[in-house]
C-alpha cells in the first residue's frame, strides 16, 4: 500500500501532536512543523505510509531531542492491558470457542494506537473492549473475516511468526499465543518486535514486561518503521520471515507495508484510518483478519 | 483568535480536499501541497485562522485555476435548505416561543461548513436537525446560550446587521430574520455576505435565491475571507458594523474573526473544530449563543 496525498496532512497532525507529547515548546513544535514542511514535497508516493512515518517520527525526535517520547506511555499501556488480563483469560476461557475469541480480541487490542489518535485515552478504549460482549466473535466473512483459513492454516504450521503492533496490545496477543500454544504446545512461536522506538511500537522490553517471553522467543525485527518495511528489516528477521509456517501480522502499520508481500500473511487489524479501509476496503473501526499477499 | 499550530496540518487537509472538490488531477493536488508547504511557514500566529485561510484557498485557487470550486454545491445546498423551509416554517409557528425556536434553528443551520468537514452530505446533516425536536429550544445559560439579553438587545435595535456565513444555512437565517420583522416590520435589517467566493460561503446571489432580499437589504462586506475580517472590509461595511444598533454573527469564521471586536456582537455558531471549541470553552457540537466583543 502506498502513502497518498491525504497521508500527508495526516503526518503534520502526527508530527505535531508527537512533538506535544514529546513535551516541545510551542516554539519547537512550529520549528518541527516549518521542517516537516520543507522535506514532504520529497515524499515518495510509491512508499508505504509507514516509510514515510519513520522519517517524519525521525525528524519529530531529532529536533525535540527526544529518543522515546512514548517510553512513559508504553509502560502504562502494558500496565493497564496487564490488569485486564485474568478477566480477558477466564472470558476467552469460558467462550464456546476459546481460540475463536482469543483471536477476536486480539484484534480488538489493536486499537490502541498513538499514531491514529495521539490523544488516545487507553482505559477508555480498553473498556469498551470489554463492554462489547455481544460481538465477541465476528462471523465468517470471506473477505474481512477469514476465520476457518485461519485456522486451517494455523493448525498445519509448527512455526509461527508473529509481528507485533503496539505496546499495551501485546497483552491481548499473548493471550492468542497462549491459545496457539494450548492447542499444539510444540509450536515454535516467535514474536517479532521492532529494534528502535517508534511511536508507541512494542519493543522487546515491552514484550517482556507483559509475559510474552514465556510463550515466545522475542525477535527484533532489525527496523524502526511503523509496520514491516522488509528492505529495513536485519536478514535473520528475512529468512525467518521467508521459511515460517504461518505469519500472523497485527495492525493497520504491518497490513500497509505487507499487503502485497510475496509470502501470504493473515493480517489481524481494526481499520482506522480512512486511508486504510479504503484500500482494505472496509469501513472505519471494522476488525479484519484475512489471508493477504501472494499465494 | 489567532491561528494556533492545530490549524497547520488542517488547513493541509482543507487545501487537499478544496483540490479535489475543484476536480484538480492528481498532480495538481500535490502541486497544491507542495506550494503549501512552501508558504505554511511564513503564516502568522497573530492572525486568525480565517485570514490564514483565506491564503490558502486563494492559493488553491490559483493552482486549479477554478475561481470557485463550490459553486454547484452552494447551489445545491440552497435548493435542499429551500426544500425544508416549509416545514421549518411550521414548526417555528407551532413553537410555544416562536422566535427563540427560530434562533435555535439558524444556529443549528450552521452545520453546513465545507471548511471543516469538505465531505458534508448536507441531506444527513439537514435531516439530523429536522430530528432533533427535543432540542428545538436550548436552555438559558449565562456562558453559552444568552438567549434573553439577545432577545432584548434584538428589541431595542431600530437596525440589524447580519453576518451571514454559509449558503444553504441562508434559508435557516432567512426564518429568523421574518420573525425578526415579524416581531417588528420597521426594522431595518441588513444582510452581510461575502464580496468574492470563498468556500461554500453566502454570496449575494445565494442570498437572493433563498429569498432574503425579501426581508433584508443584501450587502458585500468588501472581502472574501471566511469570516469578517475588518481590515479587509470596505469603508461602507465598516461604517455599517459600528453603527448597527446590533450586530448578529453567524459561524465559527465570524466568531474567530471578530470575537475581540471593539463593539458587542452576537455570536450565533456551532463549535465544530476543537481550536474554536477550546477558545469558546465549549465541546464540539455545541450550539452557542453569546454576546462577545467589548461591551
């Protein structure tokens, strides 16, 4: 997927409010804006928006000298999904089909993302999460919603490569893991992470810091892009990238940089950006899991 | 109130959605953000938001060469509001307070704002008021809803200027301003609208095709910025705007422009962008009516 022209207003609002939380001055967030606006004509169109991002994150740290703005943000994600935890457990635990469930609300994990919606109020999403009850398993759709691949898939495979998305939603992704490994508990399962901060991206630590390590051998992925630019990836992360079973891709950063890949990829997100449904073709807030690249 | 970094990566997405609207190519609506990026920089934050405006759709329209991209959708905003005035007409006539109904309905008519939301289906947003019976009459609220000391500073005045904001909400202003002189037919009102286009902003033409020219004198402020800004006005407009026994403003563009007048006006609007919301203290959505400016 390709970055278009309505990524790009879209980048100054990231850049700005990054820059905010980042705790700039008024003075450098203008100093961050004026430059982002003298590199965006040089924006390829032909890269995928996570491309794109990383210079503009890249830019949004070297002027506010700021490593990680997100450091503090990810610990209290992690920490709050990890308080869900056993109430998320005993409801997948007690669903009609546990791995059915264990999926969807991985999926709905997937709304906590700083790079949509940077003023993004963790508790309250995670909150509704749980409120939604009644969809708690989407139905089959051939298109958004492929969940009988998926597990065909998934049953077959002995490794698992899974990429992570975002801190905080790693809890809901170790509760799938968990499920994965309860099912067939001589899958190998290895949890890719990225190398370097970028927005509120899990790295190793956070992986760790909500259990994953128990289930899972944490893998960096080499890159510091919103999603999986395989060009940026290290060639360890490729070759386990090209030889697993299975690739499971959370959120809507993956799906942008891997949609065409040449290997499939079942894509796990919640569309929403507009510029995403539209190429998923899929509404804003819908959760998707489908079997996407080549075949 | 003054241009503030948020309305940055917004008037990028204005820019971008004005190219389309104008059926720019491709291209060209890069060629539109490019040119933006190049100026965004000089923007003075002393200015206000519709004066920083106006630049960019000026430059928009230099670059698609369309002197006013939303002609047909002024149009078609009129001729829908037109539709409704029958039963707008009634249920204002119904009302148990006929002319604070009206004046909930003209401040609910300015929902239709291309500026901030370029995809607006006026149908949706017309029916939505036509729903809202409930609220028909705000209640009476010191900082937001000053509904008795508009009715009586209304009562006083011998003249009226209006401040029109966009075309199609005419329709909902023209019920108003018939109670107005239905209340009292020797007073004399008169209609402000812009000189050049701008957005989906009044012009006299649309003030005309929805009959206002029946009930107020239609007069060009002199500008064409999306809002009233008094350095841009011509000396007859000014003279007007001093005089005015009262001063009605209608739109968040008026309101950013002229909520530091040097006379009292009353601001009519719905807050509908979170800067305008922070600067009027209220949330988005919300219906204001309140007298501003230096009392």
């Amino acid at each position: 997927m390709k970055t278009c022209l309505d990524c790009i207003p879209c980048f100054f609002r990231q850049a700005l409010e990054a820059s905010k939380l980042a705790g700039a001055s008024p003075r450098t967030q203008q100093r961050v804006l004026n430059e982002l606006a003298k590199i965006c004509s040089s924006f390829s169109l032909k890269s995928s928006p996570p491309e794109t991002g990383r210079i503009v994150y890249r830019l949004v740290n070297r002027i506010t000298e700021k490593k990680d703005p997100y450091t503090k943000i990810k610990a209290e994600s992690n920490q709050k999904a990890l308080k869900l935890y056993p109430r998320l457990k005993r409801r997948i635990a007690h669903s009609s089909d546990p791995m059915a469930a264990a999926v969807s609300l991985a999926i709905a994990g997937n709304i906590i993302d700083y790079g949509v919606k940077n003023s993004l109020n963790v508790e309250r999403e995670l909150k509704k999460i749980m409120k939604e009850e009644t969809r708690l398993i989407p139905k089959e759709n051939k298109k958004f919603y492929q969940y009988t691949k998926f597990k065909g898939a998934l049953s077959k495979a002995n490794t698992v490569l899974y990429l992570a998305d975002n801190a905080g939603e790693i809890v809901f992704d170790r509760l799938l893991l968990e499920e994965i490994q309860k099912e067939d508990p001589l899958k190998q399962i290895i949890y890719a992470v990225k190398s370097r901060p970028i927005i509120n991206d899990a790295l190793a630590k956070d992986a760790r810091q909500c259990g994953v390590d128990r289930i899972a051998r944490i893998f960096e992925s080499g890159s510091d892009a919103p999603g999986t630019v395989l060009s940026l990836c290290s060639q360890e992360f490729l070759r386990t990238y090209r030889k697993a079973d299975i690739v499971i891709s959370k959120g809507q950063g993956n799906f942008e940089t891997l949609s065409l890949s040449q290997r499939p990829v079942f894509f796990l997100f919640m569309a929403k950006c507009p510029v995403v449904a539209r190429h998923a073709g899929c509404r804003i807030g819908d959760i998707i899991l489908r079997c996407g690249g080549k075949k």
